[in-house]
C-alpha cells in the first residue's frame, strides 16, 4: 500500500510538472509571436494560417499537431502504442494554454527592435524550460517530435539529422504558406534562427545545471540506486600506455615496438573491430565517425538535437561511450598499448596509465604517411593540418581539453628526431622507470 502511495504521489508531480511545463511552452510561444521578429519552426504554421483563417494560433496547434499523431498512427500501423495517443490531450492543453496566454499579454506590442530582440529571447528561455519540464515528467512527447522518433526509428534514420529536415519542412510549408495566403513574408525572419539556434542549446543547459526537478520527481528511485555501492573499476594489476598522436607522426608504428618490448597486448584498428561487434555498426561506419570531428560548433548545433527527447545520443556520443567501455573492461583485464580514441581521459582514474603525446614536423610525417601507406597523391600539409584539427575537435567535444597541450600527458615526444623504433626504446625507458618496480622486478 505503502508502495503505490508513492507511486501515486510520483505520478502526480509528472503530471503537474507537465502542466507547468505545456503553460511556460506557451508563453513562450505568445512571446515569440509578440516580439514581431518571427518564431520557432514548429510554431509558425499555425501562426500564419490564423492570420489568414477564423481560427486561434492556439487551435491551429492543436490540428497540425493532431496531423502528426495521425501520421505516427499510420507510419507504425500495429506497432502504434495506444499509450502514445496521451499526446492528444497534451496538444489541447497546449492549444488552448497559447490563446489563453496571448488573451494576458493582449497588450504588450513592442515597436522598439531591442525591446523586441529580448522578448526574442525570454521567448527562447521560456520555450526551452518548457520543453526541459516535458522531458523531465517523461509523460510524452509534443506530436512533433513524437513523429521525428518514429520516422528514425522505424526507417533506421539518425534522429538529429531528422530534427533538422522536420524543422527545415516547416519553415519551406511556413515561407509557402505566407506568400500564398498573405502576399507576404510573415513570422519567419531573424527570431526563427535564433530560436532554431538556441532552443536545444538552452534544454542542454537546463539539464545539465537543474538536476532538481528529476530529483523531486523520482526521489525514491534515486535513493535506491544511489544506495548501491558503486565502485570505480578495479586496475591495480595492470598497466596501460595511451598513445595520442599527430597524423603520420608514428605513433601506431611507435606504439606497435613498445607492445612488442614490453610483451603486452596492442590496441588501435583493434579496437574497431570490438566496437563493430558491440554495436553491430560496420568497421567502415566506425572509422568514419571515430577519433574525428570536422566542425565542434557545427557538431554542438546538430547534437543540441536530441535535446527534445530522452534516450537519444548522437552517433558520435555513442560510438565513444561504447568504446570507452571496451577500453575500460581491457584495462582491467591485461596491460597494453592504446593508440588515440582520447584513451588518456578514459583512464584518468588509473594509477598505472602512462600518457605520450607524439609530434613530428611536416615533412617527416608527409614521408611517413608517402612512403608507408598506399596513397592515390603525395600528402599535403592541408590535409595534415585538417586531420589535426578534427582529431583536436573531437577531444576538445569529449573531454574539454586540448588536445596538444602537453599538460594532459606524462610525455612528449617528437619522433622526427629519433624514428620510431628509438622513440619506443625511449618511452620504455620512461615506463620501465616509473613502474618498474611494481610491473618488471619481480
């Protein structure tokens, strides 16, 4: 009895946190409209076809959105959970919460650019806390991005990129849509991009930094897992090298003779092949998405993305959680060498991680990268640089560190002075001497 009191009580604050959630969503929107400098991508379409037809923005939101439940219903068919038609009355709520909102601000027409700027963003903020309060309650999702999972799941699409087309259509129908009904340009300008910018980005920072409304709605479910004894991984009886390394400076070929010296296990294309078998990507997939990231802006844009929904992580997040897993379970199992994949984050926490850093001047690596592997032209130093860049991209976006400063590592070394073979030697020697004792003495 005791059990579904609480139970009860859980569902209640959902519920509530859901109202709350759906009433500053609506705000926000009537903020956005109010502010003349056009609105978020979603809400548009309504706003245009009530300015051209008898009906409220707010009733307009309730058909486009029951629009997309229908769609969702005929795209899964039998697969459709009943459960999911909960985003039925969420919409009406929703609806009717905009003509509600807008009937309280009925008053407020900003003429001045920057008062309408701000209003702009208070639009943005409150459009973002609402969408987070939604997430948070975990009742459902808005029909929108119900259907942008649907449409990813059911045809194996990744759900960020279909965000952006869903967004992408609603502006094109939106732009359609005012010019055959009003002649004109209508509530889409410089406040759509800025809602289309910023939006996802504001939900990432509402989740991250306010952890409260989770630990209020789900309070004894966090009691119970926080009370598990929870105990970091178990390295004491190995020891691992991490290899970071500029493109074509050696560090596989260097990584390769140390493993061999020291009679320990080899980890780089390896890697992918576990990562494959894990996952079930293919190995041409893995070394597509991993250890590179061409844009880290372009990348934090299209990862704000999976902000809207619980339980979706961008490719790139996946594909390094899974990695850090298997890298982890290997280190606490044998000693080894593990070239890149920002392994000298991974294993911050292990006493017996020694972290190298590889560099080499241009033409040594272009001789390298010529000489050892089958390439259709000479390399050239742009395509060093940008390999660089994306390899530096990548750690920065995973461990907030940059990736060249030597501070991350026990050493650095530039290989063009020695070769590889001496360079190995020389990182033998640093190893032997740090844990000699406890690895090599015995």
């Amino acid at each position: 009895m005791q059990l579904e009191n609480i139970l009860n009580i859980h569902f209640a604050k959902r519920i509530l946190v859901f109202i709350v959630g759906v009433f500053i969503m609506a705000f926000g929107v009537t903020f956005s409209v109010k502010a003349q400098i056009g609105i978020s991508p979603i809400s548009c379409v309504p706003y245009i076809y009530s300015l051209r037809f008898p009906l409220t923005i707010g009733e307009f939101t309730i058909i486009f959105n029951t629009l997309f439940v229908l769609i969702q219903i005929a795209i899964l068919r039998k697969e459709f959970n009943i459960i999911q038609l909960v985003q039925l009355p969420a919409i009406i709520v929703f609806g009717y919460c905009i003509d509600i909102t807008m009937w309280m601000v009925d008053g407020l027409n900003p003429t001045n650019y920057f008062v309408q700027l701000i209003l702009c963003l208070i639009a943005c903020a409150f459009l973002a806390f609402g969408i987070f309060l939604l997430i948070k309650s975990k009742i459902t999702y808005m029909p929108l991005e119900g259907l942008v999972l649907v449409i990813a799941q059911k045809f194996q699409k990744e759900f960020g990129k279909m965000k952006i087309s869903m967004d992408v259509l609603m502006l094109t129908i939106g732009i359609i849509s005012s010019f055959i009904f009003l002649h004109e340009l209508v509530g889409i300008r410089e406040g759509s991009l800025i809602a289309a910018l910023s939006i996802g980005a504001l939900i990432k920072y509402f989740t991250m930094n306010i952890p409260h409304v989770e630990k209020w709605l789900f309070e004894e479910t966090i009691k119970e897992v926080s009370s598990e004894a929870v105990t970091s991984p178990k390295y004491n009886n190995t020891f691992v090298i991490t290899i970071s390394r500029e493109f074509g400076s050696g560090g596989h070929e260097i990584g390769e003779y140390i493993a061999k010296n020291l009679g320990i296990s080899f980890y780089d294309k390896e890697l992918v092949d576990l990562t494959a078998q894990e996952t079930g990507y293919t190995e041409e997939y893995i070394k597509e998405n991993e250890q590179k990231l061409t844009n880290s802006l372009m990348y934090e844009l299209y990862e704000q993305n999976f902000s809207y929904v619980n339980n979706e992580i961008p490719p790139k997040d996946t594909l390094f959680l899974i990695q850090s897993k298997i890298i982890r379970d290997i280190c606490k199992e044998e000693s080894c060498v593990i070239v890149g994949r920002c392994a000298n984050f991974i294993l911050k926490d292990h006493s017996n991680c020694i972290n190298i850093f590889i560099h080499a001047n241009k033409e040594y690596r272009k001789e390298i990268l010529n000489s050892h592997y089958e390439l259709e032209r000479p390399i050239s130093d742009a395509e060093l640089e940008r390999s660089d860049d994306e390899r530096a991209n990548y750690s920065r976006h995973f461990t907030k560190k940059d990736w060249r400063d030597a501070r991350n590592y026990h050493m650095t070394l530039d290989s063009s002075m020695y070769g590889s073979k001496e360079s190995a030697r020389k990182i033998v020697k640093v190893v032997k001497s740090k844990i000699g004792n406890k690895f090599f003495n015995k």
